[in-house]
C-alpha cells in the first residue's frame, strides 16, 4: 500500500485505470483515496500513473468530498460594483 501525506493529509493510492487522451493516446491513472476534511466521507481524486508523491500533482490538493468542495463564487456583481466604485471616486 503506497501513501502520500501533506501537511498531515493523507492519500493511499488504491488501483490503476486506463484513460484515454485527447490525442488518442492510452495512459494509466492512479487512483488515491482520503477522507472528506469536513465530514469524513470517503472520496477520490486521480493522478498519472507515475505520481507518487503530493508534489507530482495538483489533484493532491483535494480535501473534501464533492458535496463540500469549494465552490467558486460568480464575481460579476462584486466586479460591477467594484467598478462603479472606481468611477464614483475618480469623479470625486
């Protein structure tokens, strides 16, 4: 059983899976499993093959399951108001 851990999270890599490339090209994906950091619920993330550590992937920056992944938030309204705010203060 392989493990990685960062900053005291843990992954433990389980099986391999093939994926398809967009160039039509086979590779392998390892598949890690931790816990939800929030609740405790299970969840996966997928690395190339030859990822074994948390600095060979972004994915390792995972911490929480789906149903507690942060979301990103719609900046249009901030970014309206942000530039009415702008225009206020030049006039001033």
């Amino acid at each position: 059983m392989e493990v990685t851990s960062y900053a005291g999270f843990k992954f433990v890599r389980g099986n391999e899976e093939p994926y398809k490339r967009k160039d039509g090209t086979w590779t392998a994906l390892a598949v890690w499993h931790a816990n939800c950091r929030k609740c405790g619920e299970a969840f996966t993330v997928k690395t190339p093959a030859s990822a074994k550590q948390y600095t060979d992937s972004k994915s390792f920056g995972s911490r929480h399951c789906d149903k507690h992944k942060l979301q990103r938030q719609d900046m249009s309204a901030f970014k309206t108001a942000l530039a009415a705010f702008k225009t206020d203060s030049a006039q001033a």
